[in-house]
C-alpha cells in the first residue's frame, strides 16, 4: 500500500498523455461536422449553428459522392480479404515443405525468402509493375497475386521459425497411418501452426489495408482503394475541398478502429512476435 | 520420409514460388540491370554502364533527400525510444488502467500513412496559421512535422516491444535488488536497462528502417514542399522515375543505391542481434 499516494502523479501524467494521443483524431471528426470554409482558419473551435459553421452531414455526403467511398471500401476489403487467405493458404505450405524436406534447392528458396525481406519496394517498384502489365496482373484479382508473391517472404520466414520447433513425431505417425503429405499437413500440421498463422494474418492485414503505392501504381486509376481515395481527393495544387477530407478520413479511421478494438489482443500479441523475429 | 514428400512440390511450393518470382525476383534482377540502362519502356533498354549512377548526383536532389533522411531518421529514432520506453515503464508498474491506456498508445499505429498524412496537415496548419505561415512555408516546419507524425505512429508499437521485454525479466532479480536496498531508479540502470538490451536493438532498428523507408506519410503531409526540400529517399526515387520523362534509368540507379543502404542497415542489425545471442 506504501505507493498508492506515488501513483496519483503517475497516472496524471499518464490521462494527460493518452488524451493528447486521442486529440488528433478528435479535432478531425470535430472538423468533418464544418463548412470546408471555416476548417483552415479555425480548425480548434467547435463547429456552432449560432455562427453558422456546422454543416452537418454535408461533408459526408460531397465526400463520398466525390471519391466514391463505398465503392473503395469495397475494393480494399476484396483485396485484403482474399490476399491475406492466400497467403495463409499457401504460405505455411511452403514453410512446412522447405523445412521438412532438406535439399540445396530448398535452403536457397529460405535464404532468398528472408533476403526479399530486407528489399525496400522502390527498388522493385518499376520492372514490377511492368512485369504485372505484361502478364495482365494489373487488376484487382491479378494484385492478389503480387501481394502473395510480396507477402511471402516474411510469411514463410515467420513460419519457419515456428515449424523447426515442432516435433515430428505426430506428423511420421500420421504417414505411417497412411496420410498423404496433403492429408498430414491440413489435419496435423496446419492445427499447430494457428498462433503463428494469426499473427501472419494480422501483420499482413495492417500492411495491405493501408497499402498506397502498390496498389495505386497497379490499378489506381480504374480501381481505387481507401487510401489511393483519399489521395486523389487532394487533387490538383491547393483545390483541396478540406470539408470532404476530413469527412473522408473519419470514415477512413472507423473501420481501423472497430478491427482494433475486437481484435486487440491478437493485434498487441502479433506485433510484439512479429518485431521480435523480422 | 523426404521420398514422400518430394513429389508433393507442385502443390506446396509452386504457387508462393511462382507469385514470387514475378513479383519480387523477376524485377529485381531486372531492376538491377536497368539501372545500367537508358529506358523509357523496358523494350528500348540501352547500356550505358554507369552513366545512371553518375547522373545521380548531376543535382542536388539525392543527396538533399539523403541528408533529410538521415537527420530525420536519427531524430526519429532517438525520440521515439525515449519516449516509448518511458511509457513502457510507467506501464509495467501494475497502475490501475495500465490496459487502457495500453489501447489508447498503440492506436495510431493501425491508421494507414496517408490517412496519418493528412491528420497532421490539418493540426499543423491550424496552428502554423496563428503565425501567418503554413506547413509548406519552411523545410524546417515539414520535419519536425514528420517527426511529431512518426512519434504519434510509432511509440505504441516501441512501447509494445519494450513492455514485453521489461515483462521477460525474472521476478526474483528484481526482488533481491529490493532486499539489498537498491532504488528504483538503481533498478531501472542497473537491472532493467540492461536486461532489456534486446529489445532495445531491435526498436533502434526498427524505427530506423522505418524512417528510411517512410513514404506514404511524407507524401500526404508535404509531398516534398517547399521545392523539394522535405522529400525523403522514397519520394525522391519515385519523382525521379514518374516525375520526368528520360530520367527511369537514373530513377532505378538511386533505387539501387537505397537499397544497399537499407540492406547495410539490416545486416547491421542482424550482426547485433546475433552478438547478443551469443553472448547471453
């Protein structure tokens, strides 16, 4: 009991800094109830109907009639969705096969996994996207493929890691019964690999939702996703509409804060796993 | 067993090898080679040995855009790992709220760098605008509002690691440090610190590599204004390759040469982290 009357400061000190954490986002939805016209010159006032400055829903409505929300909500929910399924699909696969199965051929495919790890995306920005037009890849279904080929490399690594500390008992036993490699791997192996499959997930799902430039260089002009959306409503130099934005960025939070707040404590457990191994 | 395995390569390996492949190796070598080249398609390649890499520094845009980066990452990394372990600290103490307040830090880590971008435009601006200037007026203004953005990202997520690894510490060694009369502050320097030095490591480089490969949050909060002079590596090397018709070649030339800085900062990172496992 000795530092109860300690912690008092502490925990001041603490509600002061969690609230000038959430303020940003406070001041943005405060500002997306305005009139674009009174958001720049005085964007910390409350908006008031007695001076005229609330505008209710209207930004809402311009902003998504402009960039068509929904339609971008849409986009980056089939695009992270279904690459995220396939590199869970396919990704701990190939992990479990170039583990088990020990040749040369194998341990290079692990050291060029981890090597296109530490690869920045400029550098294969260019030929990639000319790769991906020629083969016709360069539309929502064809990124998903690109998104397993560039999610894979700290996928399979991250699984690696984990596969080399599962015995392999269970598994010979499942052959001797007469599985086949396939039967082994989706009823004994997959089953063990779930915590580290979720942390693959989530560590994927936070990088393609909020991914820009990929998919922007792909697809952006016929297919926009959320954040490729809320570039374009910049626009040309200084014709920002600044009532629409910040409609737009609310709605562009919501869903990151929903996804945050029910899977919380698999978001914190995965980051710290997925910082400590990359 | 490896027998019975072997014939199973085309449904386990194939489809992540051959995405890959066109995604990643195929450019890359590519991108190697066409930093060698002139090309405005890939089609009309033509060697010019190193002629790219010498262009690069024709104009100050590269090397501006590495010293931004550089002092900008070294301000970054120092910030945010203050602050997060500080955080980290007063968290591990079992205060009331300690989940809480765990939630609210860690928050902005999930919004996209775009989004980010333009949160901070909007607060910065607002209140720049009390002086009569905007973000865009000085280069001076557009770093310490990338730095203040990176902070607002990254200091949950530092504080995450480190509070795992403050959590890691065995009970006991604490305790006897307690029963020998040390402070707390004697803990933290003595016992704490040094026990979380992998921790450590690990966020000094990951905030690094973070801030040198920061892209999406410098071109929604500056896009590079006033002329240029807050644009980082990454916006750099994509002004160079869509920004002016002629220049792809010299484009992949500096996306080459960012690479090899990043690669040396992760082999950095591993050698120290190898050390240490060695070492404990």
């Amino acid at each position: 009991m000795k530092s109860r009357k300690k912690e008092i400061p502490v925990l001041f000190l603490l509600t002061v800094l969690s609230f000038l954490f959430l303020i940003p986002i406070f001041i943005v939805l405060m500002n997306s109830f305005k009139g674009k016209l009174y958001i720049s010159d005085q964007p910390f006032k409350l908006p008031s109907i007695a001076a005229g400055t609330f505008s209710g829903l209207s930004n809402y409505i311009t902003g998504v009639m402009k960039i068509g929300f929904f339609k971008a909500f849409g986009w980056s929910l089939f695009i992270t969705l279904l690459s995220v399924g396939a590199i869970l699909l396919f990704t701990p696969m190939t992990a479990w096969y170039i583990t088990r199965v020990k040749t040369k051929f194998t341990s290079m495919l692990y050291y060029l996994f981890i090597f296109s790890m530490i690869v920045p995306f400029q550098m294969v920005m260019y030929p990639m996207v000319k790769v991906a037009n020629v083969m016709s890849l360069d539309n929502p279904v064809g990124i998903i493929f690109i998104y397993l080929g560039f999610g894979s490399g700290l996928s399979v690594f991250m699984l690696c890691g984990f596969i080399k500390s599962v015995p392999l008992g269970i598994e010979e036993a499942s052959l001797i019964d007469g599985c086949t490699p396939i039967q082994t791997y989706f009823q004994v192996v997959m089953p063990m690999l779930k915590p580290t499959m979720v942390t693959v997930a989530i560590l994927n799902v936070m990088w393609i939702w909020n991914d820009y430039l990929l998919p922007y260089l792909l697809i952006g002009t016929e297919y926009r996703t959320i954040p490729i959306a809320i570039q374009y409503l910049k626009g040309g130099y200084g014709s920002i509409d600044m009532g629409a934005m910040m409609a737009m960025l609310v709605l562009a939070i919501i869903p990151i804060v929903i996804f945050y707040l029910t899977c919380q404590k698999y978001i914190i457990a995965g980051v710290a796993a997925g910082a400590v191994k990359g | 067993m490896q027998k019975n395995y072997k014939k199973w390569f085309p449904i386990f390996v194939l489809p992540t090898l051959i995405a890959f492949v066109i995604a990643f190796l195929i450019p890359f070598v590519m991108g190697v080679y066409l930093s060698f080249t002139n090309f405005t398609t890939i089609t009309n390649a033509r060697w010019v040995g190193f002629d790219n890499y010498v262009k690069i520094f024709a104009n100050k845009e590269f090397i501006n855009a590495l010293l931004f980066t550089a002092k900008f990452a070294i301000v970054a990394v120092v910030t945010i790992n203050v602050f997060a372990l500080s955080l980290a600290l007063l968290l591990t103490k079992g205060l009331k709220g300690t989940n809480f307040f765990r939630t609210v830090f860690f928050m902005p880590n999930l919004i996209g760098g775009i989004v980010l971008g333009y949160i901070w435009q909007l607060i910065l601006n607002g209140i720049l605008y009390k002086f009569n200037v905007t973000l865009t007026y000085s280069e001076k203004y557009g770093f310490w509002g990338l730095v203040i953005l990176m902070n607002w990202q990254l200091i949950g997520y530092m504080m995450i690691i480190y509070i795992a690894g403050i959590q890691n510490i065995p009970g006991d060694l604490i305790e006897a440090a307690r029963i020998d009369g040390a402070t707390s502050s004697q803990i933290v320097r003595k016992i704490t610190l040094p026990m979380i030095m992998p921790s450590i490591t690990i966020c000094m480089f990951l905030t690094l590599s973070n801030s040198f490969k920061l892209f999406d949050q410098n071109l929604a909060l500056t896009a590079g204004a006033p002329s240029k002079k807050t644009a980082m590596l990454a916006l750099d090397i994509y002004n160079t390759f869509y920004g002016r018709q002629g220049y792809e070649g010299v484009g992949q030339a500096k996306a080459v040469l960012f690479f090899i800085m990043v690669a040396v900062l992760s082999l950095t990172q591993l050698w120290f982290t190898r050390k240490r496992e060695v070492e404990s």
